[in-house]
C-alpha cells in the first residue's frame, strides 16, 4: 500500500483527527482462549501511530471492552490495557460492552460533534470484530474512516460449517469490504503516521518559504 486513500486520493490527516485505539488489554494475550493470532507486528504500529498522534496534538480516544465474563471481565487482570497503550493519557476514555466503540459511555459520537471532529483513524484488537464494526458505523454516521490495517490483529475463527478461517484470511476479508463498500480508507500505519507528520509540518514550510 502507498500513502493514498482507498479511494485513490492522497491520505490527508486532518489536524483535528481523533485516532480511536480500541481494546488493546491484557486478556488478549490468552492464546489458550482466543487461539492463533495474525499480524505479530500489530502493537509496534499501533505504538507507531500513537506516537504520531501524541508528537502532533491530535486527540486520542482509548477504549476498554467489558465483558460479563472470560478473559476481558473487568474483575479479572486480562481486563487491563496492555502495557503499549497504559501510559496514554486520552482526551476520552471509552467503556464498552458490545462490538462497536459508538455503543459506549460516554457517547462516542457525542463528543467527537461537540468537538466537530470530522475524521477518526481506528486501531486496536480485534480487526474483523470491534475494529471493523467500529469503522462501519463510523462510515454510516458520516465520519471520514481511517483503518491502518496493519496496526490491528484478530484470531482464527471457526465457521458455521465448522472449518476454521485463518486470522490472516479474515483481516483480507476485512480490508476487502471495508474498501470495496467504501467505509473506510484502508491504509498501513506508515502512511498514516507519514500524513500526520506532513500536515504538521506543511504550514510551517509554508511559512518559512514566504
């Protein structure tokens, strides 16, 4: 992938851009519960992006699963947020217990239109699940939806025929619709952090040349 949209255009990151790191917590390491992984790269670029936000000022939102029970039970340690994303201090921090981070409190969609915030780039776990969910409601409610697929991961998933789908597969499938169907720019974490950094730095080029 280049440093363009989905859609063809450059990748433009906007100054106000809401980077939304979604689940990245400790129960997550659990590969007796969850099964194989893909992407074993995905937190370093999570990392990557998150620092790109922070060096530029762009707002961060964190979000945190809570389920009833299992590996992300909020009584339980793997309810923790990995040690890559612990130390960020977000202008929101969101709880959840469903799929998509626009169904939690505080209200997501709320805060990003008193803040007119019109783009939100999405990384975290998991990419076919909370990630993507997240990517086409965001689509749906009119938001420009940036996917850095490349900072994300998901696991091996059984069908309803009961074979398994390899995590890998399931992150194409992922990248496919949300492309095809136009919900979201579907880009690498380089690119995104090349963009951030590039709008950042252009009004002071500018101002340098004049």
């Amino acid at each position: 992938m280049t440093n363009t949209s989905a859609f063809g255009a450059p990748l433009t990151i906007a100054p106000d851009s809401v980077l939304i790191v979604i689940d990245v917590q400790q129960g997550f390491e659990d590969y007796e519960f969850w099964g194989p992984r893909d992407n074993p790269e995905a937190e370093r670029r999570m990392v990557s992006v998150i620092e790109a936000w922070q060096s530029t000022g762009r707002p961060i939102v964190t979000v945190q699963h809570a389920s009833a029970s299992g590996a992300l039970a909020p009584d339980t340690p793997g309810y923790e947020l990995k040690p890559e994303v612990a130390g960020v201090k977000p202008d929101l921090h969101i709880t959840k217990s469903v799929n998509s981070a626009f169904y939690g409190t505080p209200d997501l969609h709320a805060w990003l239109q008193a803040r007119g915030a019109g783009q939100i780039v999405v990384i975290g776990i998991m990419t076919n699940v909370c990630n993507e969910t997240t990517a086409r409601m965001g689509g749906n409610l009119g938001y420009d939806v940036v996917f850095p697929i490349d900072a994300m991961h998901t696991f091996d998933m059984a069908g309803p025929d009961g074979e398994t789908v390899p995590a890998a597969e399931l992150t194409r499938a992922t990248a496919a619709a949300l492309h095809t169907m136009r919900f979201a720019k579907v880009v690498t974490s380089e690119a995104v952090a090349a963009a951030a950094h590039q709008a950042t730095s252009a009004p002071a080029a500018a101002a340098s040349a004049a």
